[in-house]
C-alpha cells in the first residue's frame, strides 16, 4: 500500500529519503509521537515515516498524531482503518496525556499551534493555551518517562518580531523586537515562552529537547483557506479571481518549501544538539510581497493558463497590518555548521509544486 498517490508528494518524500537515510536507523523501530498532526507540517512529519517505512526492511516506525480533531477530508481519516503503524489520537493536551495509556515514545515533535494569522488573531487565548499549557503538560508527561530519545520543540521565526536592518538576515543571537501587546503578541510572546520552557525542562530535568525557529515553511499542506499569503494567492488562482495584496507590496520575506524544512527539522531531531536554537529556512530568494505575486502569477500562466491581475487593496481585518515585520529572513548558517542543512528546492521550483498539489486536491474535490 502507498502512502501517497499525489505525484508532487511522492516526489517530495523521495527527496526527503535521499537526503534522511542516513539518520533514520536511529528512529527506526521506534514510537514518534507528532502533536499538531493535522497541522500542514505535521501532515509532512507523519507521512514520512510512514513512507520510509514501505522501504526499511525489519522493525516499522509507529506514528503516533495528535491533533484536537481531524477534519473529515483530512488525508490522516483515510489511513486511520488501514495503516497498522499510524495511531490518530483527538486531543488538545491540555487534560494531560496520562489518559490515552501511550506506549513508550523514543522521540517527539511537538507542532501543535495556531500558526496561521487569521486563527490567532481570531483566537489569542487557545493561542497561548497551545503554545504554553499544552506544551507544558506534554514535558510533565515526558518528565516521568525514561526512555526519551529526543524531543524537538517547532518555535517561530516570529520570535524575533520586526528585526532592524542590520540584523537582516538575522541570526540567532538575536533576542527580538517583540510587541507585547497587539494582535500578534498571542502568538509571538507565548512561542518565545515556549522556548524558556524548553530551556527550564532541558536545565532542570535533562529532557532532551532541540528548538527550531521555522521560517516561512509553505507547500503542500498548506491549504488555501489557510490566510497566509502563499495560500491567499494560490487560492485566488484556483478560484480564478485576480490576485489581491493587502498591503503595499514592499515588506520582504524568504519561503522555504516544506520538502526542505522538514529534512532540516528532521535533522534538528536527530543530530542535532540539545537546547540551542536553530534556523530553519533559507536566506536564498529574499522577494518583495508584490514581486512573489507576479511570479506566482507568471507560474500560474504558465501552467494552467491562468489570466488574472496582481490588484491592491486595503485589508477589512482592523488589525491585518499591525506589528508586520517588514523584513523577514533567516541567517542558517548555524543550521549548515551543526546539521550540515541547506535548502535546495529554489523558490521558482517550489511554487511550481505548491500550486500543482493545490491545482491538483481541488480538481479531486469537485470544487468551483
């Protein structure tokens, strides 16, 4: 049984292989528990085990992943009859963990958050309560554990808030400018939380825990009504709308495909040293806002004869603009010198593949 029939998914996990192999014998066999598990990077971090596991002859890998649900037309709903190594577990964590009588669990990547800016926004208080109380109850389960081989904690690039020039790209040495109040806060200050708890549980209870600091991670996955920008442009291509910039354009970021991220993540998890934080992204292909439109736009053409306009308009959300970083963009050399980690999927490529899944899953889906 394949794990995958999507082309670009295949593809993806193939490059992952290729790029992996040589860490996977130490997960191999073991229990990876993968919280946030419907999210678009959890979606990545569960398939790939899975899919190591149709090639690794000896003992699978069982996945264990946690969301607080899984919608129905979630790809998870479909192996959860069939796929004897993938348990689906619906919780929020933040009754603890004790109540689902888990096996022993070697490894754990904790990826549950409300990442996406209309969610926080929307919801500031589940926001904390995701990056804070349910992490903090997921490193008391495991603080009773002895058997942990390694826990990666997934932070934020918004941990650095709106960073000066001069530390563009920015390293991470870098403490952040951070707004403690505002509509971002929710999720900036509790990810930077987050990373103190990481440091207590590491210093005080030896709990073998890694950070990374994602930076613009998109690719399949990322659906598109997900209200980041990639998503919004690519959903305005499939609904052949013209596609809208709720800005002036200017700010600047680097996109890293999630093919990519997850090796760096993966690597972050396995060799990577223990409570001291890590890029991920690329500092490669910094683009402006309204020029990553036209290249999408010019993608879009190219590969399903799209026609619509790069239009501007002012945003209906009160606070869409407050606190945006005007620059966003990752120093990895840190990431190359401890994890020997480079991105390599060029962000032309990337948007290729991002739009070709999503083209894809909505002609499957019959929508208009």
């Amino acid at each position: 049984m394949f794990i995958t029939s999507d082309p670009t998914e295949f593809k993806d996990f193939d490059f992952m292989a290729q790029n992996l192999s040589s860490l996977w014998p130490s997960i191999q066999g073991k229990n990876l528990l993968i919280t946030g598990g419907a999210g678009m990077l959890g979606h990545y971090f569960a398939l790939f085990p899975l899919f190591m596991n149709q090639y690794y002859e000896g003992k699978k890998t069982h996945v264990y992943l946690l969301d607080k649900s899984f919608p129905p037309h979630h790809w998870a709903v479909l192996l959860k009859k069939n796929n004897p190594h993938l348990t689906l577990i619906e919780s929020n964590m933040m009754d603890g963990l004790e109540q689902f009588n888990l096996p022993n669990i070697n490894w754990i990547i904790h990826a549950a958050s409300l990442a996406s800016p209309i969610s926080y926004r929307r919801h500031p208080l589940n926001t904390i309560h995701a990056n804070v109380h349910a992490w903090e109850n997921l490193l008391e389960f495991l603080r009773k554990k002895n058997n942990v081989e390694g826990i990666l904690y997934l932070s934020s690039s918004e941990i650095y808030g709106d960073p000066p020039k001069e530390m563009i790209p920015t390293p991470e040495t870098y403490n952040g400018n951070v707004a403690p109040l505002g509509p971002r806060a929710c999720y900036d200050e509790s990810k930077r939380l987050g990373e103190t708890l990481a440091w207590i549980y590491h210093e005080h209870h030896q709990l073998p825990i890694k950070i990374t600091r994602p930076f613009n991670h998109y690719g399949p996955g990322l659906l598109p009504n997900d209200g980041r920008v990639l998503a919004d442009f690519v959903k305005n291509i499939l609904l052949n709308k013209d596609i809208t910039i709720y800005s002036d354009g200017t700010p600047t970021r680097t996109f890293c495909y999630v093919a990519d991220a997850i090796i760096g993540h993966y690597k972050a998890l396995l060799s990577g040293p223990v409570a001291t934080p890590i890029n991920i992204g690329t500092q490669d292909d910094q683009i402006s806002i309204k020029d990553l439109a036209s290249k999408i736009q010019l993608i879009a053409l190219k590969q399903l004869n799209y026609r619509g306009r790069v239009c501007f308009e002012n945003p209906q959300e009160k606070y869409f603009l407050t606190h945006n970083p005007i620059h966003r963009c990752p120093d990895t050399s840190l990431a190359k010198e401890l994890l020997n980690f480079s991105a390599q999927i060029n962000l032309e490529t990337g948007l290729s593949r991002y739009l070709t899944w999503c083209h894809d899953r909505h002609k499957r889906s019959g929508q208009n």
